[in-house]
C-alpha cells in the first residue's frame, strides 16, 4: 500500500473515532437526563401570583408581514395586569411590515396598552441590536421576548415569574412547541431534532448544573443579569448564545422549564431551514472562538467546561460530516484493491457509535414529548439521520466561515403563518439564502450512488445501508432547493 493510501485510510479512521466522539456525547446527554429527572425545576405556583412586577415584553421584527399582527394580538391576550405589563414592537422593517405593525399599535394603545412602537432604519447589530436599543427605554424589572413566529399561552408569565423568587436565576427558558409540526416531512424532521435540543440537551444540562442557553425567544431575562453580563452584542451570529454564556460565567444561573409550552411555526421550506442552520451553526462556532477560552481558564468544575467544549464546538461534527463523505469512497476502493474486505467489519461499531446514539437520543426525546404519538414519530428517525447527512456542505461552510472570521449578515427564517398539516399563504415573496450548494449537494448524491453500485458489486453489503443514508440525505436536500415545495401555494 502507497503512503497516500494510507494516509487515506489513517485519515478516514480518524474522522470515524470522532464521530464516534460525538456520538457517545449524545449518550451522555441521555444518561444525565434520566439521572437527574427528579431535579427538574418545577416553578409553576400552586396559587395566583399577589405580586406583580413590571415586566416588559420585546417584540423583534424584521419583514414578518404573515405573522406581525398575529403575535401582537397573541402577546396583548397575556394574562397580566396592564399597569405592569409593557409592550415594545422592535422593527427593523424595509416592507409593508411596518404598516401592519404600527396599526396593530395604534389599535391596542388606545386600549390602554402600553404599547411602543420602535423603528429602525439601519439595522445596525441585527436582532442584538434591536434588542439593546428597545432595552434603553424598558422600563420593566423582567425581559421577555417572542420572535414572529411564536404565539404565547396566556398564562405563560404566571408560569414563568415565580422561577425569579431565586435572586441568582437570570434567565428561565422554555420549551418550544410546533404550530406546524405536521405539514411536511421537513416541518416533521425539525420538530425531532428540536425536540432532542430541549429536551435532552437543556434537560441534561440544567439539571446537571452545566451551562445551556437562552433560544433567543419564548424566555424571560431579568433585566439586571443582562445589563451584569454586558448586555447584548452582535459580533456573532448568535446573540443568545453570547449572553448566556457570559450570564452564567458571572455565577447567574438558569432555568429550563420543560412542562411551559411556547407554540411556534417551523420552517417550510429547505432554503428557509438551511439559512436557518447557517446562522445557527456560524454563531456557535463564533461564540466558541470567543468565549471558549475564557471558560477553559475559569475556575468552573471540570464537568462544566468538558460539556461546553461539545456544546460550543458541536456543529464541528458537520465537518467531519463532509470529510467522511470525501473520504469514504477512496477509502473502500483502497481496502478492495489491498483485498482487505472483512476489514469492513472494523467500521461498523464506529458507524453505529454516531447513528445508534442519534436514534436513541431522538427516541428518547420523543417518548418524553409524547407517551402516546413517539412510537409514530420514530419513523421519522431515518429522514432525520439522512437530513442531517444532507445538510453538512451548508453547515460546514458557515464553520469555515466563523473559523476564518468571515462575516455575513444576519439571514431572517421566513414565516407565514402556517399551523397544522394546511395552510393558506400568500405567494412566497421572502426565500432563503439560495447559493451553488444544491449542486454540490447533488453532486454528492450521485458519488453515493457510485459508491452503492461499487460495494454491491464487491459484495460489500454491511456498509450499503449506511451509503444509502448519505444518498439519500443529499438527493432530498438538493432537489429540495432547487425545486423548494414551499413556492407553491398551499391550500
């Protein structure tokens, strides 16, 4: 065997030993929430709150014509008194957008709402900047926030305020549900891998005392902690995660509320979801360049900095995600060609390592969602997998990006109102981030069609199913940007 043939081989194996790395990290997330179940916090009152603190709740928006009076009429439905409850409207609207929301304010200020309306027209720091701007002029003791496309329960600050009794509890979390969750099998795929984060992710940690992070949205701040942790910054792309990491550096500590809902509308479309990915991906990585460091010299337990290097750093396994599909192909002609073909065997417990640990972190997750519809749902954990495959070109080009500080600005998720398995919308006038990777993507999917043919004919037939995941997840994701279902309309 040549030098360059081994060092494919060497190098394939070392990017299955940490896939499989990763994979065992979803054991362990397993393993610490069923261990500390017990601990989960439970603030919800058994009566009526007597007092009531000012609370502001902010509104950020950019372009959200579908959605913009929908969350205004949801947000002034709250159950809380008017006296002590402030409204801002955050918009860094260029479209009709603005019209929309500034009516809705007019309409429910004269009811007696305070109710502020807020336009900006540079968009200077994004969402981060709108926040800090509309923090400026809040005049509430506690921050709360929704994006567009969520619709909060009514009662949902008696749900949360009482988590604050602590004077160390800065932020409080709660858990997303899905308005949409049956449209699609996309809408389907990204509820699961949601419902992995919150449950098993934020369960884990909070209840382990690891860090987790604020979402962004369906939370509440107290509005010291923010203004203690520096307040909001935007140089990345995920402001949350930021702040809730400089939070809880400062000895703030967090709640996740599992049981609190906040319905939101998903992502319809493939360009929307992986504009979406994008950005998540790009700012973690950003806010690890950033903060890593400073957690790694902290006098933090040892468990705690272990469990934000996977946290921060975990969307490098998209990374390795690509390099394996790269790799694979030249790494099985070489074993054939060397006659090497039972050491096919020695790829498989690290191939079930990264996909046997996904299922069962998905499965479990499921099962703690929904005791009577997870056994339906599981059926889905194939699309999952081959997604999630699919998707890694998009994602590690916004790890390249954060890595080499390439900037980009902040891409919005189009929503449209959509709720259930129908739903009437206007023509698609907003899509996502739409670049040469879909044929990239399908370019891929052809070498995993070769790659099939190839082991089928050498009889190589444990690593078919596998290959077939990777065909699979590219095939969808490519034809699902060039052709996104999503353009057309949806009665």
């Amino acid at each position: 065997m040549s030098y360059l043939s081994l060092t494919f081989i060497v190098l394939y194996f070392f990017v299955l030993v940490l896939l499989a790395i990763y994979g065992f990290h979803r054991y362990l997330m397993v393993y610490l929430y069923y261990k500390y179940k017990r601990r989960a916090t439970q603030v919800k009152p058994e009566a009526p709150l007597t007092a009531y603190p000012d609370v502001t709740i902010q509104l950020p928006l950019y372009n959200e014509q579908y959605v913009t009076e929908r969350l205004i009429e949801t947000v002034c439905r709250i159950d809380y008194p008017k006296e002590h409850l402030e409204i801002q409207v955050l918009d860094d609207s260029t479209d009709e957008t603005q019209a929309i929301a500034r009516a809705c304010v007019d309409r429910y200020f004269e009811q007696g709402f305070d109710i502020q309306y807020i336009h900006r027209t540079d968009r200077v720091g994004y969402k981060a900047g709108a926040l800090r701007e509309g923090l400026m002029n809040a005049r509430g003791e506690f921050i709360a926030i929704f994006d567009a496309d969520f619709i909060p329960p009514t009662d949902i600050l008696h749900n949360i305020l009482p988590g604050f009794s602590d004077e160390r509890v800065g932020m409080i979390q709660t858990r997303w549900a899905y308005l949409n969750r049956e449209y699609s099998l996309l809408t389907q795929v990204q509820a699961i891998m949601l419902d992995g984060h919150f449950i098993m992710e934020h369960g884990a940690r909070s209840q382990s005392g690891r860090f987790f992070n604020f979402n962004g949205t369906a939370g509440m701040w107290r509005r010291k902690s923010i203004d203690d942790a520096g307040g909001w910054q935007h140089d990345t792309l995920t402001e949350d995660l930021d702040l809730s990491y400089r939070a809880q550096l400062k000895g703030q500590r967090f709640i996740f509320l599992e049981d609190v809902e906040s319905p939101s509308e998903l992502p319809i479309e493939m360009n929307a979801f992986k504009s979406q990915q994008h950005r998540w991906s790009k700012g973690s990585i950003q806010t690890a360049k950033k903060l890593l460091p400073t957690v790694l010299r902290s006098a933090l337990p040892f468990r705690v900095k272990l469990e934000a290097i996977f946290h921060l750093t975990n969307n490098m396994a998209y990374v390795l995600m690509m390099m394996l599909s790269i790799l694979m192909f030249p790494s099985i002609v070489i074993r054939v060609q060397a006659g090497w073909i039972s050491s096919f065997w020695i790829d498989l417990p690290f191939l079930m390592a990264a996909t046997i640990s996904v299922s069962l972190f998905y499965l479990f997750s499921e099962r703690e969602v929904d005791r009577v519809q997870w056994k339906r749902r599981i059926l889905y954990l194939p699309f999952l997998m081959s997604i999630g495959i699919g998707i890694c070109i998009n994602n590690t080009k916004a790890v390249i990006e954060a890595l080499i500080g390439h900037w980009s600005a902040f891409q919005r998720t189009p929503k449209y109102g959509i709720q259930g398995r129908k739903g009437h919308r206007k023509w698609m006038q907003y899509s996502g981030l739409k670049t040469w990777l879909p044929l990239l993507e399908l370019l891929f999917a052809f070498h995993f069609a070769l790659l099939i043919y190839y082991t089928a004919v050498n009889k190589i037939y444990s690593s078919i199913p596998f290959l077939f995941l990777f065909f699979i997840g590219f095939l969808y994701v490519g034809v699902a940007s060039v052709w996104p279902s999503g353009n057309r309309s949806v009665r």
